[in-house]
C-alpha cells in the first residue's frame, strides 16, 4: 500500500489487536519516528493508537529524547527537558494555547538540520537602516525573528514575511547600546508556525542595570529593572548570571503583566574585579573566561559554584568559545580545539572560525578561502563526532598531562567558496532552520531552510 493514501479501516487487523492495546502501545513505543508516521497510515487502530500515545505520553518528547544526542537537543531547544529544576508547565500545550504538537516540531527542525542540503532554501539580504561595527554586537535570532539594537532603537525582522522590517522603535526611555539577551516563557514557542512577538522578552545589559523589555499593545514596554554590579551577565533559559567579584543567580519570571528577578544563590568572593572576562551558560554550568596575563577558563556547577575544570591556555583564545554538553569548543586562530571536560581529552582539526548549534556545525578555512557547512553526528542519530576514540600519542599532550583522543571528523554537507568571511554568524532553530551572516562589509545575507 502506498503510505501516502492515508490509513485503511481493516476489520482483520482490528480484530487482531482488539483488547490488547496496551501490547500495540508498547511495541509502537519503541519505534523510531520514521516507522511511527508509516504506522499511522496503516489502519485506523493503528492511526488511533500513535494519536492516543501523542495526546497522553507525549509520543514525541520521548522520540526527540532517544533519537538526537542530548547535548544537540538541548541546544536546541534552548533547555534540559530532563533537568530536576525545569518546570514542565512551562512548554504545556494546553496552557499556552498551541494546537499543535511542539516536540514533533522540534524533531522536524532538527531533521531540517541533519538534511540540510535537501532542504527548500530561501535567501534574502534584509534592508538595513544602519551600518557600522557596533550592529553586530546586539543581534538575537528567536526562530525566525531578527532583533538588532542600534543606539536606542531596535529593529525586527520576520525571515518568513521577507526582507523587510516589521517594526522599528526608538527608545526613549534613555540610549541603549547594550548587550542584548532572551527569554521565552514557553522556550518550544520557537517551533510554532504561530509563533509572535508578545511571546518573546528582551533583556539589556547595560550601566550596571539589566532592563527586561515585553511586547504588547503594538510596542515594547520596559517591564523591570535590576541594579547589579556586573561586568559579564549570562542568560541561559530563565536563569540569568551576573559576575563581579561573586556570581549571582537569578531566575526570570514572567506571569501575565508583572516580571521578576528572583535570586536565588549567591557565591562568596571569588574574583577580582576586573573587566577582562567573558562569561557563558550552558545548562547546569558556566563558565568564565579571563584574558588577563595567563588566559584561563574556569568551568563552575550552577548549583554549588563547584569548580569542575580548568583550562590554562599559552595563546589567547578567540571566535566563539563555547561549552556543548561535556565538551569545550574553541578556536586559537589556526585550530578548532575540543576537549572533554570531564576526562581532559582533546582533540584537533582544521580551521580559523566556527559556529555550532545543535547539529550544524560551520567552520571557515583561511588558506583555502572555504567554509564547510557541516552535520556533527556521523550516523545523524545519537553519535557525538568527538566522542572519545583511540587514544593518540602526542609528545605535547604528555607534557601538559593531557590525554589525547582521535577526532571522527564531521560529516561535510557542502562547501563555499568565499571571497570574504563572515564577521559573525547566527543559526537559528525553528519552524525553519535561519542561519545570519555577516560579511567585513557589514552586508548581511539571511538564508532559510525548510523540510
């Protein structure tokens, strides 16, 4: 039978399975999601069966938990779903309203991303009213959304609608230039085909206060204000960090019209202050990076501010610098560096600049004048590509005391010719898969994936 001809009411196969469901339930439940939506199209029984666990199981959480590699998955969707301090009411369909199913959303945009060569693409260079290098300090993707800050005013774009603005404001609240973050209430409201700007906050950090911004009415409302001494600020989820001489945690909350920082831990003294450092969270973690004399990366437990790693580097670290699950990502310049948190393992390879998120991994060669668009999990299920392998000996590592692990490198989707690289570069991941880029000329070119 074709599958496309839609389910089949069989007596015979009803009969079969009749007042046994739970044993149909079960054997459905260990399916993969490609012969779940086959089994759909068999019978009716069947059909019902798959919408039941839908509906009452949440059919595909379950399936984007065992299908996608967790650290993918999480980055993602932007949250540990598995994390005791999550609060579920906070993705529920039924609360938010949302008529379909979000976590069969987010299989389909992480789908997009492990096919992304065999994708529809659109490709746009939005309108820009401004130009200049401080633009791209304050750009934030949300799904398909485009937020740049740009001396008090913001501009907003809607990949889906085009290349030109949907809103622009100027705040006169007072000149914001500062470093621009997001919250989301509901963070899977990324994955709705109805997805709009009330459902999204804006976080700036700037003079020593952190201003929230909310959506409504048509216009962006200053909703709340925290006076803290920082000079970095974190935000991951609904938990924002600030660092001075101590790390403070907050939780954002957001109910109807009122917003809120709520601390909830505190550090002792654990720095000197000092502007030179960066900081970054990634789920139960942080971590710190000082430039300062002998560059250093600190890896903190958000729970207990519990050191878990120490990374000294001999030369300055630049590009993105990131944590993706157990691992540290780096570039010095000549080589993109991963090291294993938890085992100190490292690995190499080749290239200057990268971007990753999720499963889509980008990396810019100088020499070659080459950007290779990358998939980072080799059987494009639940394999990292720098899982641990055979260790190498290298005399470097045995002086530094450190172990070694052979690279499987990624799978290469496509490569790029460019005459100039991207200053910097942004992948977004939802209803379509969004990837910004921008070049040293300060053009900016969008590109949009669907499945």
């Amino acid at each position: 039978m074709n599958v496309m001809e839609g389910p089949v009411c069989s007596l015979r196969t009803s009969f079969q399975f009749e007042g046994i469901p739970h044993i149909l339930e079960s054997i459905f439940w260990q399916l993969d999601a490609k012969s779940i939506l086959r089994a759909k199209q068999v019978c009716c029984l069947w059909k019902q069966t798959v919408e039941k666990l839908e509906r009452k199981k949440n059919l595909w959480r379950h399936l984007c938990l065992n299908d996608i590699y967790r650290a993918s998955l999480i980055d993602i969707i932007g949250f540990n779903p598995l994390s005791q301090h999550f609060d579920l009411k906070r993705v529920s369909d039924g609360s938010t309203g949302y008529t379909e199913d979000l976590w069969q959303n987010v299989y389909r945009s992480w789908k997009a991303g492990q096919l992304l060569d065999r994708c529809k693409k659109e490709s746009f260079e939005p309108v820009l009213p401004v130009k200049g290098p401080y633009v791209w300090n304050n750009i934030a993707l949300i799904g398909a959304y485009i937020y740049i800050l740009y001396f008090s005013v913001l501009y907003v774009w809607n990949v889906d609608v085009g290349n030109e603005m949907i809103f622009h404001k100027r705040f006169t609240h007072r000149r914001l230039n500062g470093q621009i973050y997001t919250y989301l209430q509901n963070p899977l409201c990324k994955f709705s085909e109805h997805q709009h700007m009330e459902q999204h906050s804006l976080l700036i950090a700037i003079d020593n206060t952190i201003q929230w911004w909310t959506f409504s009415n048509e216009q962006f409302k200053l909703m709340a204000t925290l006076e803290e001494s920082f000079y970095c600020v974190g935000v991951w989820d609904n938990l924002l960090v600030t660092c001075c001489n101590v790390i403070t945690v907050y939780v954002l909350e957001r109910k109807e019209s009122q917003c809120n920082f709520r601390k909830i831990n505190e550090s002792l003294q654990m720095f000197h202050r000092n502007r030179k450092f960066r900081i970054q969270v990634w789920d139960d973690k942080f971590l710190i990076y000082s430039d300062i004399s002998e560059p250093t990366i600190n890896i903190y437990s958000l729970e207990d501010f519990s050191r878990l790693a120490v990374v000294p580097f001999e030369t300055q670290v630049y590009q993105d610098l990131r944590m993706f699950g157990d691992f540290l990502i780096y570039s010095d310049l000549t080589t993109l560096c991963i090291q294993n948190i938890k085992t100190g393992k490292m690995a190499n390879m080749f290239g200057n600049y990268f971007k990753l998120h999720g499963d889509i991994l980008k990396v810019d060669y100088l020499l070659e004048m080459m950007t290779h668009t990358c998939r980072i999990n080799l059987n494009g299920f639940i394999e990292p590509v720098w899982c641990s392998g055979s260790n190498v000996t290298d005399v470097e590592a045995e002086e530094h005391s450190i172990e070694v692990f052979k690279l499987i490198e990624p799978k290469v989707i496509w490569s790029e010719a460019q005459k100039s690289f991207p200053v910097y570069r942004y992948i977004s991941y939802g209803e379509s898969i969004v990837i910004l880029e921008v070049k040293q000329n300060w053009q900016c070119t969008v590109k949009q994936y669907y499945r």
